[in-house]
C-alpha cells in the first residue's frame, strides 16, 4: 500500500478524502495534518477526529495541528460553502480521539526523514504547513516520495475569483514556494474536478441506497456543498480532494498527466493566487518552462472514481 500523509482543512470534500484514505487497501494513512483552510482551525481538527472515528480507526492515525494562519495572507473562509461546521451544518458530537501535541510541520519533517522516498503526500489544503515545512528544512523535498496537491486552475476559471482557486487563493505565497522547492509534484485543478467529478442526483441517490452508516454520513456532510454548488451552476457534488485520493489509490482513474511549468501569482492586482500553467511542449518557445515542475493531471475517469467512493461507503 501507498504510505500516505494527508493535509488537510478538513470541511467537506476533505472528509470524503480521508474516508478513502483510511479505508482503501491501497492505502496505509501515516498521518493527518491539519492547515488553515474551510472553516475555523479548531473545527477542522474536530473534523478530522470524527471522520476517523467514523470511519471505525479511532486513534489508530494521529491528528496533528499546523499553520492557522496563512503566510501573509488574512484567513478567507469557505463556510458558506461546506456549513458553518464544515460538515453540511451537522455539529456532530466531539470524537473520542484527541490531537496530538506536537505541531503539523515539525511531524511532517520528522516523519519524512524517517522514511526517505517512501512517503506521498496528499495537500488538500492551502500549502502553508508544506511551504513551513520545506523552508525550514529544504532536504524534504527530494524525500518525499510523490506530492499530490489540489488545487489551481487549468481546465476552467477559478471558484474563489474568476482567476484563482481557493486553496491556492488563501495563501499564494506558500503555494508558490511549494512549486519552487524541487518536489515530485502532481496537481489537479479545480476545472478538471467540475468537469470529471460531479456526481449527480442520480449518483447521490444511488449513495443513499447504499444505506450504511458511511453513506448516511456522506450525505449529510456534503448536503450544503450540494445546495451552494446549484447556486454556481453545477449540478451536484463536486470532488477535488477525494478524486486526488481515488487517484492516489487507484492510478488508472487518472487519464494521463502532462508535464508543466507551474507557478503561483502572489501580486496580480485582479489574479492574486492564479496558477499559472505551461505545458511542457512551450519550451524553447517560453525560456522558463525548460524544467517542468510538475506533472498536471488531464482527467479523470469519474464512473471508475463512481464506483471506488461506493465500494467505501459500503463498508461500514
Ligand atoms: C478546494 O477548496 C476546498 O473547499 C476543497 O476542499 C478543495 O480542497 C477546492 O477549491
Ligand atoms: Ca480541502
């Protein structure tokens, strides 16, 4: 199985990720960090705790608190898009297990040097703990194995402004600096996630006949990401972060990756926090792209990813 830490801002899509990662044989969750992001910080480390207990692994996968602030950034929260709670206005009960003491970045370092080039990491989140964590201590980023990441724009305009999507939106600088520090990245942008990962009423209603505790509990999570999604046009619920972790499970639900220059806009007076994405095919056309950073991801099969995120929620 694929070692894995999650980072995460835990609200919505990220509960369906983890419930992925912690169930999916594929997968062996090391760890979960916890960075600024959807909803208050001590809410999603409450988030994560119950979706862990939900998911019946409580206190088998630590839970550790990181960055609460972005770089320079002020917060921008997405509440009105996941629940005030970030869990569809649930407020479910606190969880049995607790977080750990010590800090996101300091887990993350210590854990990476202790396995070097076996660990993947899933950021689902602003990049703040992972931009920390590797200025602190650049040696990380040739040891970690692999670095997924959700977010930017390729394939469709942003969600939190035209130009920029919200995780890189909150804070840019720290995505910027992720991009520069020599990590095997692979990124998924939000367009390819209301393209290829919607699922439909239809979907949802095959989910609700599922009728297990976890399907119960998806439903409710993702009930006003449902409701905000109509509001913008799309039609169900999207995926981004948990598409990353079916992908990170089950490799052929990606459709190919293109290498690509990357990198974040920190100043544009309209465009702060826009990816800005070359093609690899554009060097020697535009000089900068002549090492691509990291590689994009082209699509998604969403019936294979369908049928991945069902075979979990049947499962307890
Ligand atoms: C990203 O923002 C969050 O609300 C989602 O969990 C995802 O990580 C999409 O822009
Ligand atoms: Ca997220």
């Amino acid at each position: 199985p694929v070692r894995l830490i999650v980072d995460t801002d835990t609200a919505g899509d990220d509960v369906n990720s983890l419930l992925i990662a912690l169930l999916h044989p594929n997968i062996q969750l090391e760890a979960v960090t916890i960075s600024v992001g959807n909803v208050g910080f001590e809410q999603q480390i409450e988030n994560a705790l119950y979706t862990i207990e939900m998911a019946g692994r409580s206190g088998q996968v630590p839970v550790y608190p990181g960055c609460a602030v972005p770089l320079v950034n002020e917060w921008v929260a997405a509440d009105y898009v996941h629940g005030r709670d970030g869990m569809g206005d649930s407020f479910f009960p606190r969880a049995r297990q607790r977080p750990e003491p010590q800090h996101a970045v300091d887990a993350l370092i210590e854990r990476i040097h202790a396995a070097p080039g076996e660990l993947t990491i899933l950021a689902q989140a602003p990049l703040t703990n992972i931009a920390v964590a590797v200025t602190r201590d650049p040696s990380i980023a040739r040891k970690v194995k692999t670095l997924y990441i959700m977010g930017g724009t390729y394939f469709a305009p942003g969600n939190i402004t035209p130009a920029a999507e919200y995780n890189f939106y909150v804070d840019p600088e720290a995505a910027r600096i992720v991009f520069r520090a020599g990590f095997d990245i692979r990124l998924v942008d939000w367009g390819l996630c209301v393209r290829d990962t919607v699922l439909d009423d239809g979907d949802l209603e095959d989910i609700r006949r599922l009728d297990t505790e976890l399907a119960r509990f998806y439903l409710q999570v993702n009930r006003v990401v449902r409701q905000f999604n109509e509001t913008v046009g799309i039609r169900g619920v999207t995926h981004p972060d948990s598409i990353v972790a079916a992908m990170i499970a089950d490799p052929a639900i990606a459709r190919g990756w293109q290498p690509c220059q990357v990198d974040i806009e920190t100043r544009g007076e309209l465009t702060r926090g826009a990816s800005v994405i070359t093609p690899a095919q554009y060097a020697g056309v535009e000089k900068r792209v002549e090492r691509p950073n990291a590689q994009v991801c082209l699509g998604a099969d969403r019936e294979r990813f369908k049928a991945l995120l069902m075979d979990i929620l049947a499962r307890r």
